[in-house]
C-alpha cells in the first residue's frame, strides 16, 4: 500500500495546487484569498460569454485539460500489447488543449476546423517529424524550450444545409462512430461525405469515407461505407437499423483482417422509457467474406442490454455484454481491432473499460483487446452511476465483472484460465463557475487467473482539471 501512496502523491498534488495556481497573483503581492478568486472566475466566465455574443460569424469552443496520472507499469498505452505483471508504477503530467473553430457563413453553409495540441511534460507530444528518435527541442513540445509545429487537426469540413428541409451534407474530415454499439467497428476521424436527413418519420444517416487510397486505384483502397434509419413509432420507444461496409482491397489491412477482404455489419438497436426507467439493447452481425479466396471468410455478433433508472440528480445504469469465441479454424469469427479505441466508454471504468477522459497514457480497454480481439469472446457485467451533489461536486462510479467466453478456443491458444477480472472505479469533482472543473479519479483491477496463477493487480489514479469554453 505505501507503493500505491507514494504513486499517488503527484497527482493529488496536482489536484491541490491547480486551483489558485489559475488565479495566481504577481510575485511580491499577498497571497489572493477565497473571494479574489471567486472575483476572477466570474470576471473570465464574463469575458468568455461576451466574446461568444459578438458579431462574427465564426465561434470558437473546447477544452483545456491538464491530468496527473500514476498507473500500473503493465498497463500499456493504445495500440500496445498488454505488459507483464509488475508492481512498479508510471507517474506522469500530460496536458491537451482542443478548439473547434466555426463559421457559420449564412444559414446554410458551415464551415468547422477542430484541432488538438498535446504536450506530456517533459516528454514528445504532438510535435515530431519522421524521425520518431530526432530529439531536436524543436521536435519534441513537451521537453525543454517547448517549441515546434505540434497542431493536430482531427476536424476539417464544409457542411451543407438543403434550403427549406431539414437535410445537410457535411464534406471533409469529420468524427464517425458506432455510439449504439459501445464503438466497436469504429469511432475516429476520417475523410469523406456524410449526411443526415428525415424521410417520414424515420431519420437517416450515412456516408462514404476513405480511409486508405494508395495508388488512386479501386484494387488497392480501403472505403468504408454507413447507412443507418432511425424511426420514432412514439415518444417512450425508438429503434434503428444499421448497415456498414469495409471494402479491403489494401495490401496492409487497416482493420485487423487480411488483405481484400470485405467486412459487412448489420445491426439493430431499441430504446424504450417507463416512467423513470430506460431499457435498451443492440445486437450487430459482423460478416466478412474474401474477395479472393475464402480464407478471411467469417462471422460472429455482438450483444449489449442496457436497464437505467433516473431519480432527481442521480442515474444508476447496469449494462451487459456477450461476445462469442472464435472457434474457427481461420480465426475470423471474431470482430478485429478496428478504427476506434473508445470501446466500452460507457460506464466509467479505466482498465477493463475504457478511460473516457484518456489523453496520452494508458486508455485501457483491456477486456476487449485482451479477450474479444483475440478470439476468447467476452462476457461481462457493468453497474455505473452519476450523482450530482450539493455546491456543485459531483460523483461518478462504476464496476464490473469481465470473462472470457472460451478460454480455449480453436483459433487462439489454452489460456490459464476464464476470468480477466473485476474493476471498482469512481471519480469525484468540483466544477467552478460553469467553466473548468477538478476532480480526483481511481480504477483498481482485481486481475482474475485469465492472467496467470497468481497476477498482480493494477490500478490507475488521475488528478484532472478540466476546462470547457
């Protein structure tokens, strides 16, 4: 326990200082005192509502956020292996600062550009040229002299509104996700068209998108292509029906299958309200067939049931999910790691859910990299709640209980054993002024024998504040 401690220390010290440090007075001046700074957030929060009334067509919102992060070394960032077990910790300060800039030139053309800057202090954040080993100041935006072209644009789109309808074309690199199906399939930023529009009294979505042109030749691209209908049969129930497509045609498949492999999805999705309660479910069917032999050909589906209560300031939301094994012989019965990295976002956990509040270390996950990715299927349970209390603390927490569906599938080696393991997660916070926030949250993961006989646990610890204009 005193190891566990002593990694927290930089964060809760983080979440100590980070307050008056806003609000600090020039050297030489006594300290301020609680009524200065209530003097100087509502002097900025003014400032900021005055800029949003002005005149010009173009708006500017986002987020600053500044996170102190202790975790277990073993849990690996986004896009890593997950690492052995190990009782040291990573301690690190990591910062992102996100604007969305739009223009809304008359009332119906938009124009919007979304851009990030990350800078992990002391570290290479978003500036860095080819050569990933340069450590050149200039390259490196987190280190010393923090200088560089670190600007990240993660949107830049035109969007089109039909005069006299209710329907808009938006053309550029813009956010596309499965948020009905906790994003598994995907959930990025890409290039391409989509849109959105009502045809009775069903609303339909979709789009083309490229996610990889090569040569400018059909034979070597990946496309992606999304047509969803949503009805409202009444004001308690609505459903909706999905159909997607990833064509593969590249050498170097972006979504985890071979080459020239189309992968179809269907999926359907149901809401329904009673009183206080909201019940809903989703079920997606993923088919891939090859395109040049039936060696990528597969299939496997995905199950979600959700029950929520609301009462007053507070929701309470059990969740479940079942992901079958892959017991084919060409292990393609299963869903692949796609374009996404926000697989289950939903119910505040950290290690066996993802971080919803992720910026540079670990984002967690580990349920469905660890065992649906590999072929072992999933099963798991999820309890979360929010809670808003009084003076404007809030309360967020969530557990859950995760297995495999097989440990021992055909296409995927004997593991140890079925259970990955149980998470407990809260977070607690203040918000100040209806701009920024400070908060202090923890996941601790009970490793279950999936990984091994005797696994460490692992935990993650992270001081926040949160900025919103």
């Amino acid at each position: 326990m005193s190891k566990i401690f002593k990694s927290i220390s930089a964060p809760l010290a983080i979440a100590l200082v980070a307050t008056p440090a806003l609000a600090a007075e020039p050297v030489g001046r006594a300290s301020p005192t609680v009524e200065d700074l209530k003097v100087e957030i509502n002097q900025l929060t003014a400032e900021v509502e005055e800029l949003k009334k002005g005149d010009s067509p173009f708006t500017v919102n986002g987020y600053y956020r500044l996170q102190a992060t202790s975790e277990t070394q073993n849990l690996a960032a986004r896009g890593e292996e997950f690492g052995a077990p190990s009782d040291s910790s990573n301690a690190f300060v990591d910062q992102r600062l996100r604007a969305k800039i739009t223009g809304d030139l008359n009332d119906n053309v938009s124009l919007v550009w979304y851009g990030e800057f990350d800078s992990p202090w002391g570290e290479r954040g978003s500036c860095y040229g080819d050569d990933v080993d340069d450590d050149t100041p200039a390259d490196n935006c987190g280190k010393l002299s923090a200088d560089g072209v670190g600007v990240e644009t993660k949107n830049a789109y035109a969007e089109l509104k039909v005069p006299n309808s209710d329907w808009k074309v938006r053309a550029g690199i813009q956010g596309y996700g499965f948020g009905k199906y906790e994003s598994f399939v995907t959930n990025d930023d890409m290039n391409g068209i989509s849109f959105a529009g009502n045809v009775g009294m069903a609303t339909l979505t979709g789009g083309w998108f490229k996610w990889e042109e090569n040569d400018r030749d059909s034979a070597d691209d990946v496309d992606f292509y999304m047509l969803s209908a949503e009805l409202h049969p009444s004001e308690v129930f609505h459903y909706g029906l999905t159909g997607a497509q990833i064509s593969n045609s590249s050498p170097d498949a972006l979504n985890g299958t071979a080459a020239r492999t189309d992968d179809n999805y269907f999926g359907a999705y149901a809401d329904f309200t009673y009183n206080k309660m909201a019940y809903s479910g989703s079920v997606l069917y993923k088919k891939s067939s090859g395109r040049d032999s039936d060696a990528t050909d597969g299939d496997t589906y995905m199950l979600n049931l959700y029950a929520q209560r609301h009462w007053g300031n507070a929701s309470l939301k059990i969740h479940g999910i079942y992901i079958p094994a892959d017991d084919s012989s060409n292990g393609a019965d299963r869903f692949a790691a796609n374009q996404s990295g926000w697989e289950l976002n939903s119910s505040n956990l950290q290690i066996f859910g993802t971080d919803y509040y992720y910026n540079n270390g670990a984002q967690g996950a580990r349920s469905v990299k660890d065992a649906a990715y590999q072929g072992y299927g999933l099963m798991g349970l999820m309890v979360s709640g929010d809670q808003e209390l009084s003076n404007d603390y809030y309360l967020k927490y969530g557990t859950g209980y995760f297995r495999v569906a097989d440990d021992a599938p055909d296409s995927a080696a004997q593991a140890n054993g079925s259970t990955l393991g149980t998470e407990v997660a809260a977070q607690v916070g203040k918000k100040f002024a209806g701009l920024y926030d400070i908060s202090l949250r923890g996941s601790y993961g009970f490793m279950g024998d999936f990984y091994g006989d005797d696994p460490e646990d692992t935990y993650k610890v992270v001081a926040m504040v949160n900025i919103s204009y």
